[in-house]
C-alpha cells in the first residue's frame, strides 16, 4: 500500500472527516522519481471545533505517528472545523510553501 494510502486510511478512521485530501507533493523536491516523502494534508473534521491549531496538528501527527518516523519528511497540514472550511477555503485549498533544502 502507497504512504499516500496509509494517511488516508488512518485519517478516515481517526477523523471520520468531512473532506480529506491527501497530496503527494514530493515531485516538488529534490528527491528520486516515485519518492513518497513529501506530502500536503488538508482535512475538515468535527473533531477540531473548539480546538486550537496545534492541538489539531498533533493530534493528526500522532495518527501519523508511525509513518512520521519512518518514511515523511514533510507534511503540510491543513486542518479546518467545518465552518471555517466552508467560510473560507472549500473553493481554494491553500498551497504549501516552495522547498527551500535539498541543493534544488
């Protein structure tokens, strides 16, 4: 199963989201063809109304956990309520910042 694949599953069954994108973005960086290192992660759950963003982030980080440790080098997350999905970012997903490493 592609790493891709594994977030993916692991989110849905953690998060149960209202939307989940999961982006392979490691085409953008020095790294070999077919590398899955890089990835962008945006998701919409009920699980983060009255969460602040970093409560957010590490609870996605630590379904993730396994796979941050072993085969992620980066990941842009993007983690929304719906309400703020909806009032802000459902037609514009936001784009990750250019690699900055790596002699690219």
């Amino acid at each position: 199963m592609s790493v891709a694949a594994v977030i993916e599953e692991k989110l849905l069954v953690a998060f149960s989201p209202l939307h989940l994108d999961v982006v392979n973005e490691s085409n953008n960086h020095n790294v070999p063809p077919g590398s899955e290192s890089h990835f962008k992660v945006t998701i919409v759950s009920k699980d983060f109304e009255g969460e602040r963003l970093i409560k957010r982030h590490r609870a996605v980080n630590s379904v993730l956990s396994e796979e941050l440790a072993e085969k992620i080098h980066a990941l842009a997350l993007h983690t929304y309520t719906e309400k703020e999905w909806h009032d802000h970012y459902a037609a514009n997903t936001p784009l990750s910042p250019n690699c900055v490493g790596g002699g690219k």
